[in-house]
C-alpha cells in the first residue's frame, strides 16, 4: 500500500490534500515538517506531501526552502487545494457567548486571513499554535470562554464548535508538492521545477538565464527569486513548461549551467510532473432564473469556462423549479422590481450545499430576502455588474460585489471568473452599495428624465442644443440621449429602487432648491462659498484625475468629425 507523510491533523488542509492525491493510501500525520521529511528520508513514507505555494501568501518559503535543500527525492506531481478557512468558538457571540479576545490557529492560517482579522477583530491576540488540533481540545475541556479558532470547517465541527464564520478568505488555494523517488516520467503535459544554487554577481544574469528559454519558444510559467539566506547570494528559481528530458528542454538547462552560468552544478532539477492549474473548480453547473438578455451573456460566457449553464423563465421549456434540482449554482436575473419576489418565491426550493447569487442593482432588500427565504447551508452573494449584455468584455468594466456570513467556496468561485475576465471588483456592504448606486445611477438616470421631460415641457428643438452647449454642458445632454436611446424600462426599474439610493435623490432635490432660491435672488457670495466648501471636501487627486478625463473627453468632443450638425 501506498503510504503518504504529511502535516495533520485529520481534516488538515494537507490531510485533505493527500486524501485527494491517493484517496485509498496509508496516511502518516505529523505535526513539524522536518518529522514529515525524516519519515521520507528513513524509507517510512513512499510520498511526501507538502504545501509550497497559496495564493494569499505567494511561497510557502520555509516548506518550499527544504524542498530545495532535500538531497533524495523528486518533485512529481501537484494537488491544488481551495482552501475554506472558518471562524469558531464554544458558543456564539451574537446569541450570549462571550466576545472573542483571543483567536488561535496556525501561523500560514494568521498570513492567509490577516484582512479578515484586521478588519473584524483588530484586538483579539493571535495565539500560535503548531498542534491545531490539541489547543482546540484544551479550549473545550477548559471551557476557555472568548477563544475562537480559525481552521477548516471540518475541524471546526469535529470538535464541537459553534461556527461563527464560514470562509472569511475568499481566493484562497493552497498548492501541495508531491515528492516521490524516482523521477516522473512524460505525460505530454508536463512542467520543470528548476533552482539555481547560489549565483555570483553578474550583470544580466537573469536576462541571460531566462534568455535561454525564450529564445527555444520554452514557455515560463513561473519566475522566483530571492537572496539565500546564509550568503545573501540571488537563487532563481523557475517553472517552465515540458519535461526535464525533452531535447529543447535540457539543451537550454545544460547551455545555462555551461555556458551562461559557468558552474558545474549550478542547477538544480527539482522535477518534472504534469501542469498544474491553481485555477481549482467545485462548481459544475450554473442555472439562472431570468431568461433575458443579460442572463443569456453570462450563460454564454460560464459555458466558455466549462461549466454547464441552464437559463430558465416563464417561457423556456425548463422551469425554474426543474432547473434548481441540477445545479449548483442560482442566479437571480431579473428586472430589479421583482428580484425580491421571486427570491422569495424560489428560495425555499434551494437545498443545503448550493449557493444563490443576486445579479440585481438594489441589494438590501434583495439580501435580506434571500437569507429569510433560503436554509442555512445556502451560500448568498450579492452581484451588481455595472454593464449591460451589449458589452463585448468585462474588462475593466465595474462590478460591485456584496459578500454575506454565507458567502462560501462558491460564490468565491464565481468572483474569480469575474476578476478572471478582467472586471473592476468593489466590495461594499448593503447600504454602502444601495448609497453609492444612488450617486452612479438613480440620480443621474432621475437627472436625464427630468432633463428631457423639461426640454418636451418647453418644446425646445433638440437640433438647436448643439449649437447653444459648451463641452462641459453637453456631458448631461449625452448622458440623456444615452438613457432615451435605450429600453425605458431598465432605466424605471433604476429610478424606481428602495433602499439607502433614494437619500442621494431626496438630498440632491432639497439642495437644488437652495440653489435656484440663491441664484434667483443674486446671492452669488453665497454660492461661492457652496462650491468653496465642496471643494475643500473633495480630495484634490480626485479633482485633477476627473480634470484630466475632461480635458480627454473634450479633446474628442472638439474633432471635427463629432460635431453634429
């Protein structure tokens, strides 16, 4: 029987990661690495596993050091892991426990989490432990009241702890190296771990050395480097792609030892094994409930990924009820006025283990609908894209994202496939996003339809604004024909949203008519003095970044090939 050493306890992120690896092998746990690499060494083990790289930490360096310095061995193969951290205490906070003063766990747990704990409990003291397992044990029996652990759920429920935050690090894999004996043999897809030992100084080195792969079209898929630590000397380290004996391959390693490098044994082979992807998939298939335009260019685009995708509406020939039976994932897609309706309506038909993501512009009440009309075990996301399905990409486009205490692996899941595709990530809470949506979209979209109802009311010749508009008057003029040139009932639905959007309209209204009344009656200091104020509170590198987008702005407007006549 294959046997396997490395760091536990049962339910570890590395027991997890060799059960998956060789699910029917025999599992050796430790708690110190270098006792994993003694059961290597001393033939106890056939395998080690180790963690070498996370995507919240980048190297895991002291693991990934000793498989540098291993003397026997051979990298040969990769498991990436989504790594789903929890918060846990004896009893909950919000419900009578005691507050939590003191947080323990592992050290690369503290590394990978430090933005939730700075951000939820900037005063608790971290307690270290190398034995996660046994500090949970001595909480328990010693009843430690205000101690919470952070670890995987697994764990956290094996012992009996109050879950108190599912996956508080969204984006968080962990890649774990397999060591073997003998080196991997060819898969067809293979990539080569290669270190440097201790390099001289010279100039160009590392343009040289990668000059080496470039020059052969060898594609590198990693590049490390750092100064060793007992001769301060630069190591480099670097994947690439291919097998250690594919002919191009080792041509370029012996030609950067022998001749770029000029030193016998400068390279180190740590091995080859078959390409990894961090890029790790738990959901399998996606189903949407809204079968309009912007549901079908999502659909489209999941399909792209691989995933499954299911649109359903009242006129598909799967239903909504059909559809949320073979998914994992829901998505609510539908004109903002009913969104809450029909979470309400299909909520309950979620089970345990799915998730419910809200692609919708008005988030409270949306949120707030989707947590009393789904079970416990559902994840909930909230999802605003700030583009419409006439949008070729999402690059660089805005996407506002509002996480709950339910968001899980799988709404991380899908806000990795929006930052794969290049969208412009917010995370806001409730109200903050319901506000900031009522400066970006309420009050200019109430803005344009009173600008053009005005313009109706006066009977004004819509050939005659061009004429009489400076550049910076024409910015509300587009922004109006932006918004008649479009489907009426998006922009209602905007204007029509609850939630903390409408203080910015019922604001801005109360403080425009301060302004006719002072403008009216000759108050220019006054006004002077408004816009003094405003000014002093908008940050100057606001300013002049909208200054400069202007000025580029303008600078189009004034060609003549977009005057319109």
């Amino acid at each position: 029987m294959l046997s396997i050493a490395t760091l536990g306890p049962v339910g570890s992120d590395s027991h997890q990661a060799a059960c998956q690896y060789a699910p029917g092998a025999e599992l050796l746990l430790f708690n110190r690495i270098a006792d994993v690499l003694a059961a290597f060494r001393d033939g106890l083990a056939d395998r080690l596993l180790i963690p070498v790289y996370n995507t919240r930490e980048g190297e895991i360096k002291d693991y990934f050091r000793l498989v540098a310095r291993m003397e026997q061995g051979f990298w040969v193969d990769n498991i990436v892991l989504p790594i789903h951290l929890s918060l846990g205490a004896l009893a909950n906070p919000d419900k009578g426990g005691a507050e939590i003063t003191t947080i323990v766990g592992r050290g690369s747990v503290f590394r990978q989490c430090d933005e939730f704990i700075d951000e939820h409990y900037p005063y608790a003291t971290l307690m270290k432990v190398p034995d996660i397992e046994a500090a949970m044990t001595a909480i328990k029996s010693e009843n430690k009241q205000g101690h919470a652990v952070i670890d995987s759920e697994e764990l956290v429920k094996k012992h009996g702890f109050t879950l108190i935050a599912r996956e508080v690090v969204a984006h968080n894999r962990t890649r774990f190296a397999i060591i073997g004996r003998e080196l991997a043999p060819v898969s067809g897809y293979d990539a080569t771990a290669v270190i440097t030992r201790p390099l001289r100084d010279r100039v160009g080195m590392l343009a040289d050395i990668l000059g080496e792969f470039t020059r052969r079209g060898i594609n590198i898929l990693d590049l490390q480097s750092e100064n060793d630590i007992k001769t301060q000397k630069l190591q480099i380290y670097v994947e690439i792609e291919g097998h250690v004996n594919d002919r191009m391959l080792k041509d370029a390693l012996q030609t950067i030892e022998k001749v770029v490098i000029q030193e016998d044994d400068s390279l180190k082979v740590l091995g080859s094994f078959p390409r990894v992807d961090m890029r790790v998939k738990k959901i399998k298939a996606f189903g949407f409930i809204g079968s309009g335009a912007m549901s079908k260019w999502f659909a489209d685009r999941l399909q792209n990924e691989g995933y499954k995708t299911l649109v359903t509406g009242r006129s598909t020939p799967v239903t909504p009820e059909e559809m949320i039976n073979q998914v994992d994932v829901v998505a609510v897609c539908v004109p903002i006025s009913v969104t809450s309706e029909t979470i309400r309506n299909y909520g309950p038909l979620l089970r345990d283990g799915q998730a419910l993501i809200i692609l919708a512009g008005e988030s409270e009440n949306t949120i707030k609908a989707s947590l009393e009309s789904t079970s416990p075990g559902v994840e909930v996301m909230f999802v605003h894209n700030l583009w419409g399905p006439q949008a070729l990409t999402m690059k660089e486009k805005n996407a506002a994202i509002v996480r709950t205490h339910r968001s899980g692996c799988f709404c991380s899941e899908f806000e990795a496939f929006l930052y794969k595709h290049g969208a412009d990530i917010n995370h806001d809470s409730a109200s903050e996003h319901d506000l900031l949506m009522g400066v970006g979209q309420k009050l200019p979209t109430t803005i344009s339809v009173a600008l053009a109802k005005t313009l109706r009311e006066h009977r004004i010749n819509c050939d005659d604004i061009n004429s009489h508009s400076t550049l910076t008057s024409l910015y509300g003029i587009l922004a109006m024909a932006r918004v008649h040139n479009q489907n009426p009932r998006t922009y209602a639905e905007i204007m029509a949203t609850s939630g903390d959007g409408r203080k910015i309209v019922r604001t801005f209204a109360k403080n425009l008519i301060l302004l006719i009344e002072l403008a009216e009656q000759g108050k220019i200091t006054e006004l002077t003095t408004i816009m003094d104020e405003n000014t002093d509170f908008m940050p100057s590198s606001f300013l002049q970044a909208r200054m400069k987008q202007a000025k580029a702005v303008d600078e189009l407007m004034s060609h003549p090939n977009m005057k319109i006549y």
